[in-house]
C-alpha cells in the first residue's frame, strides 16, 4: 500500500515509537556494558575505551549530560544513545542551530542566514557548549 498526506505524519510517529521501545531498552543494556568499573556512571574515557572516539561522540556526549558534571548517569546515556526522545537534548540541539545559524545575533534566523549558514560545530576544535 501507499501513504496518503494525511497518513504519514502518524505512521513517523508510530515508526518513532516503535524504534524508541526497541532502542531505550538497548540503550540500559549498553550502560551497563560501557560502565566499566561498575561506578552507575560512565565517563567519557569509558565510553571512548568501546570505540566512542569521534568529535561527533563527543559532542553528543557532552550535549546528553544534562547536570553539567562530565559524566553520564543511566538516564542521560539513554538521551545520549536516543537524543530525538529526550527533551532537554531537544531545547539544547535547537538552541545550538539557533546560534549557529543565527550569524547576526538578534535572535532570529533571516532567510539569508538560513541558507547561507556555516558547517557544524561537531568539526568545531573547540567545540562550544550550550551552558
């Protein structure tokens, strides 16, 4: 069968669900695994000594850690491993397209900055944090 315009917002939503009651699971599976000295935490060393060594690792890392303290409690590697389900990783992803492409800092995106907006900060050495 097909989708009609009408349809397919709800099966995204039921698709989205569906991949949230599969991947959360997963997710708490995967905490206990990277966690290695078994602290309820895992630090990013921990996550990077499993192949998590990226730039884009680790701004999704720090981006997931939503008290600031530089590690992942059970709850926010699950917003880190699903970050589209968690609404403080929401606020804080549109925050930051917000002041990237936001180049004039009024607070609002032109058209003109929409279109001509720079890369993304995950290639950023410095990577900036949403405080």
């Amino acid at each position: 069968g097909t989708l009609d315009r009408l349809e397919l917002p709800f099966w995204v939503r039921k698709m989205v669900d569906s991949h949230i009651q599969d991947s959360v699971p997963s997710a708490k599976q995967e905490f206990k695994r990277v966690d290695a000295n078994r602290d309820k935490i895992v630090e990013w060393s921990e996550y990077e000594a499993v192949g998590g060594h990226s730039p884009e690792h680790r701004h999704k890392f720090r981006t997931a850690d939503e008290n600031g303290d530089g590690v992942l409690s059970q709850m926010e590697y699950v917003a880190f491993k699903n970050p589209l389900t968690t609404e403080y990783v929401l606020t804080r992803i549109a925050e930051e397209l917000l002041e990237d492409f936001d180049t004039n800092k009024d607070k609002k995106v032109s058209i003109d900055e929409f279109v001509h907006h720079s890369p993304s900060r995950i290639d950023d050495k410095d990577d900036k944090e949403i405080d």
